[in-house]
C-alpha cells in the first residue's frame, strides 16, 4: 500500500509518497502550500543521508528560493 503521508512543522508543510511510475521507485515530496513537486531516486536520499546538517544551509534559507515571486504552484 502506497498512503500519502503528510508533514508539517510552522516552517513547512508537505506530502511524501513512494513513486513507482519510473523505471524504479522514488520518494515523491510536495510542497503543499506552492505544489511544486520534486522525486529523489534512492542515490539523492543517501546522499540526503550522508549530510550533515550545515550542508543543507544554503537549502534552507528560505530567501534563496521559497519567497521568490518566479516559484509558481505546479
């Protein structure tokens, strides 16, 4: 079985699923206040894994991508 689960903290709110419509499963993430929806095949999420939390500043900050006017809902 293949259920939706949905995340929220006050700083984000998504959807994680399993995909399986490619040639392998992915994890599927959706931003659920924009849409916009992105898949990780399992080499993304172990490097995800391998991270440390200082790797993912740039990632983060929500200034660099969230807040600007060109992202659109998909």
């Amino acid at each position: 079985m293949n259920t939706p689960m949905r995340l929220k903290s006050e700083f984000a709110h998504v959807c994680v699923q399993l995909d399986q419509s490619a040639n392998g499963v992915r994890l599927m993430i959706k931003d659920i206040r924009t849409g916009k929806t992105v898949y990780l095949d399992p080499l993304e999420l172990e490097s995800l894994a391998w991270c440390q939390h200082e790797d993912l500043v740039q990632l983060l900050n929500p200034t660099l991508t969230r807040w600007r006017r060109s992202v659109k809902a998909v």
